[in-house]
C-alpha cells in the first residue's frame, strides 16, 4: 500500500518534515519514491512554512495513494490564501 506521509528532517528542537510517497511498509525515514513538499512549524526567516506540489500530490491521491490526517491538514494550510 502506498502512502503520503511526513518523514522528519532537521535538528532538536527545529524540526523540518518532507511530505513524501512511500511504501507504508518501509520505516519514515528510509526510502521514498517520491518527495511532494515540504513542512516548516516554525519558519524563521523568509523560510515558508508549507510547500506543496498539488499536481503531484493530486496525481498520487488520484492513483489510491492514502494521505495520512496529519499531511491532509498540511495540504489544507497550504491551500489556504495568506
């Protein structure tokens, strides 16, 4: 089954996420086959906090890969105008 999850990046105490496609079998951090975006909780900077491919993540979803809840309320905010 192929799922679209967070894999944690970055240090302790300033974590980063990739939103990457994986198999649900394989551990969060180990291989993916293909990384839609990105996730900052605390940009600092001119960093932006969410960045999502939608065409891809799209295409995913449309080929019956599971988004996870928490990456659904990624993809919202990042929909969502400022």
């Amino acid at each position: 089954m192929v799922v679209i999850r967070l894999a944690r990046m970055g240090t302790k105490h300033a974590p980063k996420y990739r939103i990457t496609v994986a198999d649900s079998r394989r551990y969060v951090t180990s291989k993916y086959i293909e990384v839609l975006g990105y996730y900052i909780p605390t940009p600092k900077g001119k960093d932006t906090k969410v960045v999502v491919n939608m065409e891809k993540y799209n295409s995913w979803v449309s080929k019956g890969a599971q988004p996870t809840d928490r990456v659904k309320h990624v993809v919202k905010m990042a929909q969502t105008p400022k």
